[in-house]
C-alpha cells in the first residue's frame, strides 16, 4: 500500500484550522490535525515543504516508522511547529488504519474504558457576578464541570479569557485577530488578593458537587504560585492550571510543599520530554498536552501511559482554536485511557464548523460520546474548506504595568 498525494488546507469558520488530507493507492484516505493557534501557516508550510515530499510513496500502515523518520531525521527536533506537523500526519495514518481495519480508533488502542467523557466548559465574566451568571448558564446545560476566569478589579485592562464588557458570558472565545498582538496590563498583587475570594464565593454559591477548575495561565512566579494554590485550598477546586510556567519542571517542588490543590500542566508542551520529570515525580495531577502539537497520537500515547504510572490523568486541551479533528483524536484516547481525567471542550460546534468537519462524535449534559465510525470518525468538505482562507492572527501579548513584558 502506499501513499500517493497529500494536501493542507488552511481556514475555517472563524480559526485558522491547519487540515491535512493523505490519499492512498487503495482509495482510502486519512485526515489530520495541524493547527497551531496563533502560527498556523507554520505547521501548513513544514508539511507541504519538507514533510509531503517524503510521505510520497511510503507505507501508510507503518505509522511508527514514518513518526520516527520525521522526528530523528529532523536533526533539529521537537518544538510545536514540527510536532503539530508530525501530529497530523500521525493522525491520518491512524485514520486510515482505522478505516482499513473498519475499527473505530479507540478499538485499536485497546477498546473503552469508559462510556461518556467528562468535559468542562469554559464560563467567564467581567465581573464577579458576570461570571456566576456565566456559571449558572453551563450548570443549567448540564455541565459538571466549570472553568472559571473573571475580570479583577482594579486590572488596567480585562484579564486572561475575560470580556472587557458584561454580559458575553455564553462560548466567549478571546479575540486574536490580526497580526499586532493586543495587549493585555496584569498586575499580580491585585491577582492574588482578590482571586481566592472570589473563588470561595463561587464555591459558596454552587455547593460541593460542582468541579470547578480555575487557569492561572502561567502568571505567577513558582514562590507566588505556592502562595496562591496555599489559599485556594480550603476551595476544593478540581484543579489549578499552569500555575507557574513550567519549562523549570523543578519550580513545581515548592507549589507542590505548600499546597495539595490538584495541579493541571502542559497545554504548551509539544513532547514528553518537556513534562518527564512533572509526571515521574508526581509534581502534577493532570497532563494537559493536546494531540495536536504534542507530536499527535502515537506520542500522546506514550505520555499517557507514562502518566498512568504515575497518578497523573489525562485533561488534554480543548480550546476553541482546537479543530474537531483534533478532538476527534482525543475522543478516542479519552475513551479507552485507563488513566482519562477530564476533556477542556470549546469546538465552536458552529453550522458552519459541522459542515465542514461532518461528525458523530457528540457532547451531551456535560459529557462527550466517541463515534463508532471507522477511524477518527470525521470528515473532511473540501468544497466547503473553498469557502475560507487564512486569516491572520495572533496571541495577545501580556505587560505588567511598568512595561515589563509578562507571560501571556
Ligand atoms: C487556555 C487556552 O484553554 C486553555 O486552557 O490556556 O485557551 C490558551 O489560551 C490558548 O489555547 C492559546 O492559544
Ligand atoms: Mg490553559
């Protein structure tokens, strides 16, 4: 069998998706994965330049030994950009075993553990009670789990995932268009004096059954971040995400001596070697990588069974930049990990999203069900995939109030 074509498309409905298709001299063919939100044109230019070229004429079934070409004989390895590159055409290959099989993925993996996905959502507000309007929304849909982020008084400008305005707290998703970042002011005292309380004041209101999770976004330094998760603990929150920034997987020592909130890490990592040492010496409870651009499914595998040796459940990223392809993915994984924790789940799920992404995969009252449709159980409208084109757009950038570049 051997591979014949392969194509990259790149737009969509309101994010750049980064969409690889893999023909076959067999007719069957395989769709991946390659958006890297903020830089997608990157993963979409490694792919057609360097990568196609030598998928030309191989074995599709030999997934294993096509990841090792691209990743050793890269030389220069790892790094998001060619991990989301190799993540797609791992995702497509496991696509068309799938198909060839006519298994669903999670078949293949070792079947489900589990019938349903816990997922959470994502509620927001300009304010407090912006926000508890915002929760009582997703409580009332039927979720179970809440991701919290709200405006903080007193911040020079609205704050991570956080409106400007009241009232957009219903799949609010941050604004990156446009190349010229915005640029958000953050102030960390006013953080942490006011953050704990709101999230005790949340608890209050929801009661103790509701798992609410709450995303630092990687502004804290290691010794605020003990300080900060030290104070949130009487919360009892599901968990506290990137506390810290944590390339120093070593800083996590000290959040982990103050503090036993559960800690949720490594939406930005792209191989199991930037989260090693985190799982193996057990400085997190979540492992947050994303299919995507962590190399795709045959390196997330591997860094979930690490996990599960670990204590460490699977919370893999779901943002809204996240393509159902993608998800897909993760659906699959999050059915048969013996060790699955949670699913983030922001797909835009728009008309025009399903349109161009056919699927079975469904989310229903807080929980997400895998299609039983051979392989990633997606599909792919290239006449609708015609309609769209890349449009540029960028990350905001973060300052602290005296200019100091901060960490978005
Ligand atoms: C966030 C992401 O979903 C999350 O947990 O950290 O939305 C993140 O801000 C974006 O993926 C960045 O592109
Ligand atoms: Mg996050």
């Amino acid at each position: 069998m051997k591979i014949t074509d392969a194509k990259v498309f790149v737009g969509g409905p309101a994010k750049n998706y980064v969409t690889l298709k893999i023909m076959t001299d067999q007719g069957v063919y395989g769709l991946g994965d390659a958006t890297l939100n903020n830089r997608e044109t990157l993963p979409a230019a490694y792919l057609r330049d360097y990568l196609i070229p030598n998928l030309i004429g191989m074995d599709p079934r030999n997934s294993e030994d096509i990841w090792q070409f691209f990743y050793r004989g890269a030389y220069f390895r790892r790094g998001p950009i060619a991990m989301a590159a190799y993540g797609a055409i791992d995702m497509a290959l496991w696509d068309i075993k799938g198909k060839l099989a006519g298994m669903p993925l999670y078949q293949l993996f070792g079947g489900k553990s589990r019938d349903g996905a816990l997922v959470y959502a994502h509620a927001t507000g300009a304010d407090l009670e912006d926000l508890m309007d915002s929760i009582a929304y997703y409580v009332e849909q039927g979720y179970k789990a809440v991701r919290v982020q709200c405006g903080i008084p007193g911040m020079p400008t609205a704050s991570y995932a956080v409106p400007e305005e009241k009232g957009h707290t219903r799949n609010y998703i941050t604004d990156y268009t446009g190349i010229r970042p915005k640029v958000e002011i953050w102030d960390t005292d006013r953080y942490r004096r006011y953050m704990p309380e709101a999230l005790a004041r949340i608890r209050e209101r929801f009661g103790p059954d509701l798992k609410i999770l709450h995303d630092v976004h990687h502004r804290l330094t290691p010794r605020e971040a003990a300080e900060f998760a030290k104070a949130v603990e009487p919360v009892g929150l599901f968990w506290l995400e990137d506390p810290t920034p944590a390339e120093d997987q070593d800083a996590l020592r000290l959040l982990r001596q103050h503090s036993t909130v559960p800690v949720a890490i490594g939406e930005v990592f792209n191989s199991i070697w930037d989260c090693n040492k985190l799982i193996e010496n057990e400085l997190i409870d979540f492992i947050r990588v994303a299919v995507t651009y962590a190399g795709g499914i045959t390196h997330v595998k591997r860094i979930v069974d690490l996990a599960g040796l670990h204590h460490v459940r699977t919370g893999f990223h779901g943002a809204p930049s996240h393509s159902p392809l993608g998800m897909a993915a993760q659906a699959h994984l999050n059915a048969w990990a013996p060790n699955f924790g949670i699913q983030e789940y922001l797909v835009l799920g728009t008309p025009e999203c399903d349109a161009l992404f056919p699927s079975e995969h469904n989310m229903r009252n807080g929980m997400m069900y895998v299609s039983d449709a051979p392989g990633l159980g997606v599909d792919f409208d290239e006449g609708e995939a015609g309609r769209y084109e890349y449009k540029p757009a960028s990350h905001p950038v973060v300052r602290l109030e005296d200019g100091t570049m901060w960490n978005y």
